[in-house]
C-alpha cells in the first residue's frame, strides 16, 4: 500500500477523530465521543466494525470509571479509540486477514497488543486537549473586550457576536486532536503494517491469554465504575445466577 | 415568560455550552452566550441588556446537562428584574449557588450511573445483534439527557427558584444508587456472555473467525466453573485497580507478561 494513501487514510481518521472528539467536552455531549460508538464508526470506516466493536467494548469499560470532574481531564478515550481501531485494522490487513471477516474472539486477541502500544499515546491527546483550553482564554478576554465600549462606541451588536466568539472555542478543541490523531494513526499504521508484513498473523491461541485478561481488566474496571461493597455482591450472584440458569435450561 | 422561539434558541445554545471551556472561566463564555437569545428578549433597552450580559459574563462552571435549570431559572429572575420586582444581583447569585450542587448531582447520576448503565446495555446488545449495540446506547442515554436539559430549561423559565424543589422531588442521587446496582448486576451477566461467546470457543484455535456460536465443551457445568473463575478474577482486579495503580499500569503489569507467555508456549 503506497504512502500517499497511508497518508490519505490517516488524514480521513485524523478528521474523523477530531469531529468525534468535539462531542466529548467541546459540543452537543450526546455520547458519540465514547469508544463504544467512535471504534465501530472507525471501524465501518476502515473496514472491520468487528474489530471496531471489539475495541469499543475494551476501551468503554476500561474507562468507565474515568470521568470529567472539575478540572480534572479524563484520558482521551476518543482519540485513543480511533488510533486503536485504526492501528488493528492496519495490522490485521498486512497480516493477510480479511478485516471484514474476522470475528469478536479474535479480534479481542488483536485488540490486546495494539492496546499496549497505543495505550502511551493517550498522554499525547490530553496534551492536545489542555492546549486547545489554553487557548480559549483568549476566547472569554474577546468577549470582555467587547462588553466594554471604546470612547464614543455604541456597541449594541454584542450579543451575536458572543455566540460566535463562543463557537470559535470549537475549532481551538478540534484541530490540536485532528492532528495529533492524525500524525499518531500514521506512524503506528505504518509499524503495525511492517509487523503484521514481516512476523504475520501469530494465531488465536497465542493471543488468546492476553486477551481473555484484557477482557477480565475491562471488566474490572467497569465494576470499579460503579463500585460499592453491595454493587460487588450483586455482580458476583448475577453472573453465577446466569450461569446456573444457563446450565438448568440447557 | 419569553417566547417560545426565545427557549428554544437558549435550548439549542445550552449544546454548546462548553465550547470555549478554559481553565480560567470554564463554561463561562458558554453559559453567557446561552442566555443572550433570552435577555434579547427581555431587554428593549441597549444598555440594560448589556449590563445583563455583564452580570454573567463571569466564572461559570457545573455538570453540561444541568445548566439548563439554572439558564431557566437566571432567565426567570431577570424577568423579574424588568418589571422591578426583583433585584439585579439575585440571578448571578443564584448561578453561583447552584452551579456546585448541580454539579455534583449531575456527576453522580449521568457520569457515574446512566452512563455506565446505558453502555453496559449496549454492549449487551454488541453480544446479541452486533452494530446495534452503539445505537442501543445512544437511544437509552440521550432519551434521559435531553430530557433532561429540556425540561430542566422550561421549568426553571416557569418557575424561577422554584426549579430547586421541582429537581428534589426527582431525587436524582438516590436514583444514581439504584442505576449503579442494576449496572453491578448488567456487568454480571456481560461476564457470563463473554465466557459464553469469547472465552470458551476460542478453543477452536485453527480459525481465523471466532466461533461465536458453537460451544466446544464436555460438560455443562464447564460454563459455570468457567464463570466462577472469571468472577473471582476480576473482584482480584477490582482490589488491585481500588489500589493506586493506574489503568495503564495494569494493563501492562497483566497483559503483557500473558502476551509473551501465550507466543512463547503455544
């Protein structure tokens, strides 16, 4: 695969990742920012929304518990859900898989190394995302400005003007993440399909171990989300209650 | 009241309240921005609507969603400030004393139980019917929301200060404990799915599709015992991410001593 559609590829997902990521602080915040939606919508993208899924459901609940408070900043779960779903697409395509094709298991066992990989690269996007806030100071001293009348004005068209000095914000959180996706989805796209060309595909079995532990982290995790001694309790008997039910009904 | 048209411009401005978020004032380009389509309304006069705009162009900072009662009820308390039958600092007043509460509450109930619960319910449904598992819970989640922001807008424009005990009567944290425990028991299911589905057919090594459907085990009780080890494994987990050890370093501490383990034995 050339270069330039290496690169056209990774412009499409850095665009991509940089609109979802506006969903998670900067606009609407209907949830199109979680992993659960913005892995399988890169994965349709790049042509395996199986391994989408599979990186969504990982990541979803790995950081479920991570949330916005106060001025605390969340690890960039959109952005390192593209890179993720993007990097294992790129690696099972090398390898000679049909991304189309593959299924939830395997892909699971895929998703567990890139994960390891890419994991680094989230420090990158929350550096991106506390760039874009600095920046928007500049934004709300705009509209200080504005509210205070040079000598002989009558500034009465202030109030159009705050809503847009306020959507300005936009394109301060979007292109700082657009391009570090960017730039990210380009380089471990590139050594994931040197890797995947050279060593090829090692086989479910031999990825199986990492990925069934880095099922039972994410689940974990998505306990801890919503941890409480009785939440634990309820967990426990509602997967053996499952399970025993399973049994008497087969 | 304002019109209509007028809520529903604040309603549509309230989506993009954290557009110019910065360290310094937070939301409160956004909550301002929000609130002029309203003081347009309420205001004929120039320099009156501009010292409105002043008094909340300020620090603002609270939980997205529940930005909308407080715009309601700023809004109300402004009208009340035209007719002269309520005082100029009551509306910035009332911002600052609800922007903590309402914080919190939000945090607990969107962040920390709905969310999680809708996307537990989605990926119940990735197992079951695949794509459909996202959309699951974007319908789940956003009904509540934007509910939520609505409502919340159009009581507090009606009500005023009134919106405070309108919210209580919902009692929104005691319902976050509640979604929590239905969350504990969803993810208790989703650990029986993944040893149903992932876990056990991976024993079919030799193809390259998962075998979702075909179950390759020689005694029923198999699932069970297989449940009861994941159960166990992942309350060790949940000890080990209680203690200050990041994500990351779980998953490197875990993951990666199994990945070199399973390419060296198999």
């Amino acid at each position: 695969m050339a270069i330039s559609s290496f690169l056209s590829e990774a412009l499409i997902i850095g665009c991509v990742g940089g609109v979802l990521s506006l969903d998670k602080t900067a606009a609407l915040q209907v949830m199109v920012s979680r992993p659960i939606v913005s892995a399988p919508l890169t994965g349709l993208l790049t042509g395996s929304p199986t391994t989408g899924l599979a990186v969504g459901i990982l990541l979803e609940m790995l950081y479920m518990a991570d949330r916005p408070v106060g001025t605390y900043m969340p690890v960039h779960e959109t952005g390192l859900s593209v890179t993720v779903t993007a990097t294992s697409v790129a690696y099972i395509t090398s390898c000679g898989l049909s991304p189309s094709m593959i299924g939830l298991g395997v892909a699971f066992g895929v998703v567990a190394p890139v994960l390891l990989v890419c994991i680094p690269v989230a420090a990158l996007y929350r550096k991106a995302d506390i760039f874009s806030r600095h920046m928007n100071k500049g934004l709300f001293d705009n509209a200080c400005a504005a509210l205070t009348p040079s000598v002989g004005e009558i500034n009465t068209r202030v109030t159009p003007d705050l809503f847009m000095l306020n959507l300005r914000g936009l394109f301060n959180f979007f292109w700082p993440i657009a391009l570090s996706i960017f730039v990210m989805v380009f380089i471990l796209g590139f050594v994931a399909r040197y890797l995947g060309g050279v060593y090829g595909y090692p086989g479910a079995l031999r990825l199986y171990p990492a990925g069934a532990l880095v099922l039972m982290l994410a689940l974990a995790m998505a306990l801890s989300a919503v941890m409480t001694r009785t939440a634990l309790v309820v967990f426990s008997v509602s997967g053996l209650v499952s399970a025993l039910l399973w049994v008497v009904i087969r | 009241m304002i019109s209509g048209a007028g809520i529903k411009k604040v309603f549509f401005r309230s989506f993009f309240i954290q557009a110019a978020w910065c360290f310094d004032k937070m939301q409160g380009l956004g909550f301002v921005s929000a609130l002029t389509p309203a003081l347009d309304e309420i205001y004929n006069d120039d320099s009156k609507r501009k010292e409105a705009i002043s008094r909340y162009t300020r620090y603002y900072n609270s939980h997205p969603y529940m930005a909308s009662p407080i715009l309601g009820a700023v809004i109300n308390l402004e009208e009340k400030v035209r007719d002269k039958s309520g005082s100029t600092g009551a509306g910035p007043e009332l911002q600052e004393a609800l922007m903590g509460a309402y914080g919190s509450i939000g945090d607990g109930f969107f962040w920390a139980s709905l969310r999680p619960l809708c996307a537990i319910a989605g990926i119940v449904t990735v197992f079951y019917i695949s794509l459909w598992g996202p959309l699951v819970f974007l319908f789940l989640y956003n009904i509540c929301h934007i509910l939520m922001r609505w409502k919340g807008l159009v009581w507090g424009c009606a009500l005023g200060v009134g919106v405070i005990d309108k919210l209580a009567t919902y009692d929104l944290p005691s319902w976050a404990i509640r979604g929590r425990y239905v969350s504990a028991a969803l993810l208790g299911f989703v650990s029986f799915i993944i040893v149903l589905k992932v876990l056990m057919p991976v024993v079919s090594p030799l193809s390259e599709r998962a075998v979702a459907s075909e179950l390759n085990v020689t005694s029923s009780w198999t699932p069970m015992l297989a449940e009861l080890t994941l159960v166990v494994i992942t309350l060790g987990f949940c000890y080990l991410g209680s203690r200050p050890l990041s994500v990351q370093r779980l998953l490197y501490f875990t993951v990666l001593p199994a990945l070199i383990i399973g390419i060296i034995l198999f």
